[in-house]
C-alpha cells in the first residue's frame, strides 16, 4: 500500500514538471511573438502611400544597392503588403494600421477581373480576404468571390488543373508550377461563402493531379510541370527558379508544405495529410538545412555553404507546421520545435531588416533569374507575421 501511494505520488510531481518544463519551453516562443508583433505594428502603421503615385509604388522588395523595389497591382506580390498590414491590425486593432491597410488594398480590386494569371490568391487573398476575415465587411468577401469566378476560368477538366503560366508558349503548353497550391486557399474559401462546391471541387482536384505529378517518391517536388492540352499527360517536369530540373527549390518545397496541410484542412483528405507529413520530413531532416533552420535557397545549389539564404521559404514552411501540428498530435512536439527553431532565428538582428517598410532580410526571389537575392522581400514579411500569429493562436488553446 505505502509502495503504490509512494510511487503515484512520485507520478504526479513528475507530471507536474513536465508541465513546468512545457510551460517555459512555450513561454519563451510566445513572448518573441508578441514582442516582435508589438514592435512590427508600431513601424508599420505609418507607412502610407501618396495616393497620386502609390498604384504604381506598393513595396515589393529592396534592391542590392538598398532602393525600393515597387511595384503596380499586377505583380503576383502586390497583395502581400496590404495583406501584412491587416494582420497587424488583427493584432493590435490600431486604427492608424487600418487606415494604411485599406489605403494600400483599394489599388489591388481591379486584378479580381484579370484571368492571364494563377496568382489571384496571392494578390486577392492576402489583401481582401484578410480584410474581409478581420472586419467581417462584405465588401471585402465579393472581391475574393470574384477573383475565385476568374481563377476557375484557368481550370482544365481533362489536364485536372489550374493553368499557371500564359508565357513560353513555344515551350510549354498548360505549365503548372508548385506555388499555384497556394492559391487553392481563396477557392476553397470561395466555396464557404458563397456555398457553390465548384471552388472546392477544382481545387481539390488541383491539389491530387500535383500530388500525383509534381512529387518525387522523396517527398520533394519539381517546380513546374507541363501538360499537353490534347491528351492531358505530362509532357514536361523542370524547373523554372530552383538550381536544376531535378532540385529541390526551397521555397517551392516550403509552398507545397503549406498548400497541402491547408488542403487537408479544408477537405481532411487523408492523402493531403500523408503528403505534408512527408515534406515536412524532407524540409527539416535535410542533411543540407542549415543548424538555424533558415535553408539555402535550392537544397541542391551547388556552393553550399557558400549559397544564399531563403527567409521567405523559412517563414511559410513554418506557417505550414504551425497549421500542421493540429492534425497530427503524434508529432506535435517535433513541428512545434521545428517552427519555433525559425521564429528564434528570424527574431535575431541578423535577419531582421532595419529598412522601412521591411520586417525581415536576407530573401532569395529568383538565383536563375538573378534578380531579389539575399534580400527584404515582402512575402517573407507577410508569411512571418503568419506565423507569429498562429504561434500566439496555438498556445491560446493549451
Ligand atoms: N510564386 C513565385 C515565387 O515563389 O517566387
């Protein structure tokens, strides 16, 4: 009897320290988020545009010599900066940032009728939709249905996707790349307004035909995939921004990560789930990933170590295990210590940029391209503040 009273005893004073021991594992994560989305809103709520010349002006990047790369509503990543500004409302409900936020998100509303591009989600989703998340107006929701009524217009039945690309059209015929599963999101969401299952439908089937083609038995993807329009087979697997047809892309490898746990939790498809597990996998047990977690950017460059970074495929891989650890309690504590690895390392002055209106450095946009390398660009800022929320969002619910 005094063994069995000793021996739970013993149990629960373990118990109660490894709740201890939790609880300061969490707390260190947590007070970084909320320390880092305090300072953010406070440089980014005045930074607005001069309304005569900012269509033309929204922040997309700095240049090598430390200028402002701007850009018009066009470019896949007009919706970023807007987006960004109204998390940070989310966070601080500053009405100085809501003011910026809807001031840069009014330029962005014509691209909702443009059908010569897939990244409607990234433009409409990041600025109307988290307006619309955030201040519940309707307005804001019409918008992404609209955009989701174009971006269906890029579907096609026989090939199972959404077209990506209308250029190159002497060398691809329908080139779908790995970032389009990003903008399943705003179909997927589409559907939960409006209650039309078209937006859901084609962007589940979406998100199979790219499991089934762009993935390697590694889990790793190929970034571009190129269908023939007559017979819907694959004609083409290569690479438009990673070091070789064959590499792994960090940030496609990051965009994939994210896409199919968001398709899980949209549709719970169990193979969406196994998908993400396994690139999680890949992504953090790469023997190239370096110690801090922020990867070079193509896990197969060739000059490693000697390779810029990639932030931006840092921060969406952790909006992607911070999503992922809700559906997958067997690894929780693994993906949480994956993502809150990133968060620490982004928090340290190395990555952090000092030049307004940008939050983070050291991103890679395009090696082969040769342009945005080892830079600020916005879409790193935007999936960073992501990720600080949902680090915050999570540990509310512990
Ligand atoms: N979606 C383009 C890129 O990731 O660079």
């Amino acid at each position: 009897m005094r063994k069995t009273i000793i021996i739970c005893f013993s149990a629960v004073l373990l118990l109660a320290a490894c709740k201890d021991r939790d609880n300061a594992v969490l707390q260190k994560p947590l007070s970084i988020s909320e320390r880092r989305l305090s300072e953010l809103s406070i440089k980014m709520a005045n930074y607005l545009p001069q309304v005569a010349v900012d269509s033309n002006r929204i922040p997309r990047a700095l240049a090598a010599d430390g200028s402002l790369i701007a850009e018009n509503s066009h470019q896949w990543t007009s919706g970023f900066f807007p987006g960004t500004l109204w998390l940070l409302y989310g966070y601080s409900k500053d009405a100085a940032m809501k003011n910026a936020a809807k001031q840069w998100t009014a330029f962005l509303e014509k691209e909702k009728w443009d059908g010569h591009t897939h990244d409607l989600g990234f433009k409409l989703n990041s600025s109307f939709g988290n307006a619309y998340k955030i201040t519940n107006n309707p307005k804001y929701k019409d918008v992404v249905v609209q955009a989701s009524k174009t971006l269906i217009n890029r579907y096609n039945n026989k090939i199972g996707c959404i077209r990506s690309w209308d250029w190159n059209a002497d060398v691809w015929q329908f080139p779908v790349i790995i970032d389009n599963i990003m903008n399943l999101e705003m179909l997927f969401e589409a559907t939960a307004y409006t209650g039309d299952s078209t937006f859901y439908n084609i962007a589940r089937q979406h998100a199979k035909t790219t499991l089934k083609n762009h993935y390697r038995p590694d889990f790793s993807c190929f970034h571009v995939v190129d269908y023939d329009t007559l017979t819907g087979e694959v004609r083409l697997k290569t690479t438009h921004q990673g070091y070789s047809d064959g590499s792994a892309w960090s940030r496609g490898q990051a965009w994939g990560l994210y896409g199919y746990t968001m398709a899980y939790g949209k549709t719970k498809d169990p193979a969406f789930l196994e998908q993400a597990k396994g690139i999680a996998q890949f992504f953090f047990n790469h023997p190239r990933l370096p110690a801090d977690k922020i990867p070079y950017w193509d896990f197969d460059a060739p000059n490693i170590p000697n390779e810029p970074r990639d932030v931006s495929a840092a921060a969406v891989a952790a909006c992607g295990l911070l999503e992922l650890c809700e559906y997958n309690p067997a690894n929780k504590t693994q993906y949480l210590a994956w993502a809150d690895a990133i968060l620490a390392s982004l928090a340290k002055p190395e990555y952090q940029s000092e030049a307004p209106p940008f939050l983070l450095d050291h991103s890679t946009g395009s090696v082969p391209g040769e342009f945005e390398v080892d830079v600020p660009i916005v879409y790193a800022d935007y999936y960073y503040v992501t990720a600080l929320l949902r680090r915050l969002a999570l540990a509310g619910k512990e």
